[in-house]
C-alpha cells in the first residue's frame, strides 16, 4: 500500500521527504488566443488545467477591452498574467485586472494603439499559479506589482522575491535563488493598469548564481515613464507556466542580435532552450521584423508571448499568429516599433504546447 501510494504520489509531480518536496508547478494554468470579442476563441490555440468538455469563453466590453473567463480554475492567490497583441500595426494589449469569479478565472484585456486610442487587437494570453520547488538548474518565479507593492509571486527556490522602485517608472526585480552563472532562461512583462494606457518591458537583466536581478520600466500612451503595474515571470528549463513532462513541448529565446540578419542561433545556448533538444533559430523578415523558428516542438494548442528587451521606449508584439508546419513552431513575425516606426529591436520570445 504504501509503495503504491509512492508512486502515485510521483505521478502526480509530489516527493516524500522534506528537503526534496515540491508540490506540482503550476497548480493551474490556461492560454488561449483571443481572436474574437464574444465567444469561444480559437480551439487551436487554448489548453488548460480545467476538466473536459470546458472552453475559454470571451466576452466585449468598451472599445479596445475583453474580459477573458478561463473555466474551473479560479484561484484566490492570485497568480500572473501576461499577454501580447497580435496586429500588424504599432499597438498594444495590457492587462487592467484579473480575479477569481466562483470556478473560474476572470480577465479583463484593454488593447491601445500607440497615442492611447483604444482598439480591438488580437492577443495571446496566459495564466498561471504555482507552489512548490523545483531542483536546478530549473528555475522558476513570478511577481505581480500592483504599483505600490507585491501582490502576488512565487519562486521555486522558496526565497521571497523582491521590488525596489529605482526612479520613475523603473523597478529592481530580485529573484533570489534563481540564479545562473551567466545569462539563462527567459522573461516576460506585461503592464497591469485599469486606468490608462501603459507597457512595460525589460530594460536591464543581470545574472548571478545566487539571484536573478531584472529591471523593469515602463511607458505611458507615448514614451514618457510611467508608475503603474506589471507581471514579471522568469522560467529557466520549465515552460511559461512553470510546467515541464508534460508540455514535452516547449521552447524560448533571446533574440539579443536584432541587427544580425541571420539565420542564427542565439547565445549562449541557456538563453535559447528547446525541451526536445533541437535549436531555434532567429533571422530577417524586413525592417523590425523576425522570423522565430522552434525546431520540433511545434505542436497544438499553442501559445506565444513576447517582451522587448532595452532601456528606452521601444515595445514588441507579434505581426500575426504563429504556426505549426513539419513539427516545427513558426513565429511570423516579431515586430518592434520605437513611436509608430518600425526598428530592429532585442526581444524575448517564448513558446507553449499544451503537449
């Protein structure tokens, strides 16, 4: 009896023990991309944690906002959100609020162009909570900073993370414990506002074997610095979610080469993972364009999210939906835009199969 419910127990993502437990990460999860304002999004492209036989559901609010319900898995802890629009003009979509609604999770999208009109822009989306540890070199944490503290985080080392507000519109983001030698995983920002047009980016990241430090900035309806909310996830060898076997399926990358036509592989290799060990490969598709390949491990449903990389103003989304061609996942394109002009512009680009 006992060894069967061991093994149940490691089925289940669970060890005995003290030192080495960690419970399952994530306990909840779902991504969806969201292409149109009332119903059932595309079945391609949305997977989660919930029973079957349930769906994401959107609903339309005022010009430019969806409310996102992601079923049976609503969570009073909080978690984090992060999304990207899809468009192939110079916009935007940041989150404005996210809760638990009964069974379910509740958020609510606001899209803007740059200038801060709203409009209606497709979006990828993803949410996740998670508990537990995880052993290195796997890494994994988050935190929601609603503008004046920490809201939400996780880190799977078990240290507490930590926000430090050093000038306007700019954060320090420490994750101790999840740190590399060198430059490792990957990170994502999305600006949480339910006031006023905002994106937020990574302006700065530094690496240390005992913490990961990243600074956050963000911007208002043009370029001016803007105090606000923001989600921050890093994951290292884990996919978005925290969740690892399964996806078997999951890759990120660094596209810290803007200028380099390629084709090329980013490095070092630990800030372009591939979970089925092929590469991924980044070239030119035209001014502030780039075309993402992750080798093999393209497999739906599906999900992509993308975070400029640098100190100024400039913001990133996807041109259009990714796709899945010869097992490979193909992301066409990456654009980043400084004003309403497109530039060849660092980015951090990651992938999620639901498989």
């Amino acid at each position: 009896m006992r060894s069967l419910l061991v093994i149940a127990m490691v089925v289940a993502g669970l060890a005995l023990g003290d030192g080495g437990a960690r419970a399952a990460v994530p306990d909840r999860w779902g991504f969806a991309l969201v292409d149109t304002t009332s119903g059932v999004p595309s079945l391609s492209h949305q997977a989660g944690s919930w029973p079957p036989g349930f769906t994401v559901q959107v609903s339309p609010g005022a010009v430019g906002q969806v409310v996102v319900k992601f079923p049976q898995i609503g969570t009073p802890k909080g978690g984090v959100v992060h999304v990207t629009a899809i468009s192939p003009a110079p916009e935007w979509c940041q989150v404005q609020k996210w809760g638990q609604s009964g069974p379910d999770e509740m958020v609510a999208v606001q899209c803007y162009k740059y200038g801060g009109g709203p409009v209606w822009a497709r979006f990828a989306i993803v949410f996740s909570e998670s508990s537990g540890k995880l052993p290195p070199p796997q890494a994994f944490g988050y935190v929601y900073w609603n503008g004046g503290g920490i809201v939400s985080q996780h880190n799977s080392a078990g240290a507490p993370n930590s926000v430090t507000p050093t000038g306007p519109g700019e954060w320090l983001v420490d994750l101790p414990g999840l740190g590399s030698s060198g430059p490792a995983g990957n990170i994502q920002v999305t600006a949480v506002d339910p006031q006023q047009p905002a994106r937020c980016k990574v302006a700065k990241w530094g690496s240390n074997p005992s913490v990961q430090q990243i600074v956050v900035r963000c911007h208002d309806k043009v370029d001016k610095p803007l105090k606000t909310g923001w989600t921050l996830t890093y994951h290292r060898e884990r996919a978005v979610t925290g969740a690892a076997i399964p996806p078997k399926n999951f890759a990120y990358t660094f596209d810290n080469q803007p200028a380099s036509p390629g084709p090329y592989v980013p490095a070092p290799p630990a800030v372009s993972y591939n979970s089925q060990g092929a590469v991924n490969i980044v070239q030119t598709a035209g001014a502030g364009l780039r075309m993402v390949r992750f080798l093999k491990v393209g497999v739906l449903p599906d999900d992509v999210q993308v975070t400029a990389y640098g100190p100024g103003p400039e913001y990133c989304n996807l041109q259009a939906p990714w796709g899945t061609g010869g097992g490979d996942a193909i992301v066409r394109n990456v654009v980043c835009y400084k004003g309403t002009g497109r530039l060849d512009h660092p980015s951090f680009v990651t992938y999620l199969s639901a498989y």
